[in-house]
C-alpha cells in the first residue's frame, strides 16, 4: 500500500471516530455537524483497504470529493 493511501486511511480513520465522539460542553451545532460528516463518511467509505473505491459513487475513486469535505468538516480545528 503506498504512503498517500495509507495517510488517507488513517485520516478517514480518524474522523469516523471523531464523528462518533461527543464531549459534555459540545455545542448543538457541533454535534449536528458531527452527525452529518458521520453520514457522510459512512455511505462514501471506501471498498476496501488495499485499492479502495466509494461505494456510494458507483466505485468512483476514493476519497472522493464527499469524504474530502466530510473529513475537514469533522476536524475541531475547522470548526
């Protein structure tokens, strides 16, 4: 597996986790967007580990672009 795959790996990885996560002072607009980039990573997730296509995109390429934005959106950073 090469390097930028297993990056996004682990970035899709990571923000499926944080997408599940909550904390006692999360805002409702937090949670909402939380909840919507869960939905999101859940219906584009990728075929498989070692030559992953979306499978909400008709096996497009994975990360598409849905998961892109999905993952950025789930980021406290961005938020």
């Amino acid at each position: 597996m090469n390097e930028d795959l297993s990056r996004q790996l682990a970035e899709y990885d990571r923000a499926v986790n944080t997408a599940g996560s909550t904390y006692p002072e999360m805002s409702r607009d937090e949670r909402g967007a939380r909840e919507l980039a869960g939905r999101q990573l859940a219906l584009h997730a990728p075929s498989n580990r070692t030559s992953p296509a979306c499978q909400e995109c008709d096996g497009g390429p994975w990360p598409c672009s849905t998961v892109q934005g999905a993952i950025k959106y789930v980021d406290p950073r961005y938020n």
